[in-house]
C-alpha cells in the first residue's frame, strides 16, 4: 500500500526523530469507515512498528509517549487513531 501526505509524514518525521533500524507506517483507515472519528478522506488511523535505540531500558509508556511527542501535531489535526509497536533492537 502507498502512504498518502499524512502517512509520508509520520515516516518522515519518526525517520528523522528516532534513525530507527526499522520503521513501517500503515494506513489501516479504511478498516474504519464510517466509525466515529474516521475521516471520509482517509488517512485518519495508523500503525506504526518502529525499533530504535532510542527505545532502550524505557517502558511501554515512554515509549508510546515518545512516539506521540514527535507526532502530537498530527494527532491533533488528522489523526484520529494511531497503534504504536516500539522497541529497541534485541
């Protein structure tokens, strides 16, 4: 699946944040239309997996809490939803 504008930029943005060893961004928008929050437009629900270096000795929270920081202008316009896997490499 190609990512829209928005999904370009939540790769982009966590690309450039955390230099993740991997990173994968999926649009699952449209497993959600027409539930509340769904935008008709698409690009409203994400997953993210990500590992990162950054992600180490932290706790599933900070994690989450450090992905959203890097995300929190698109959580508060066009992102309605968004599913975090983040990890440090093994």
């Amino acid at each position: 699946m190609t990512l829209g504008p928005v999904g370009q930029q939540i790769l982009t943005k966590l690309g450039t944040a955390f230099a993740p060893l991997a990173l994968e961004v999926s649009d699952e928008s449209s497993l959600h239309h027409g539930h509340a929050g769904a935008d008709p437009w698409g690009e409203s629900h994400f997953r993210v997996r990500i590992v990162a270096e950054a992600f180490r000795a932290k706790s599933r929270v900070e994690r989450h809490r450090m992905v959203n920081a890097v995300l929190a202008e698109e959580l508060r316009n066009r992102v309605h939803a968004l599913a975090i896997e983040a990890t440090a490499p093994k």
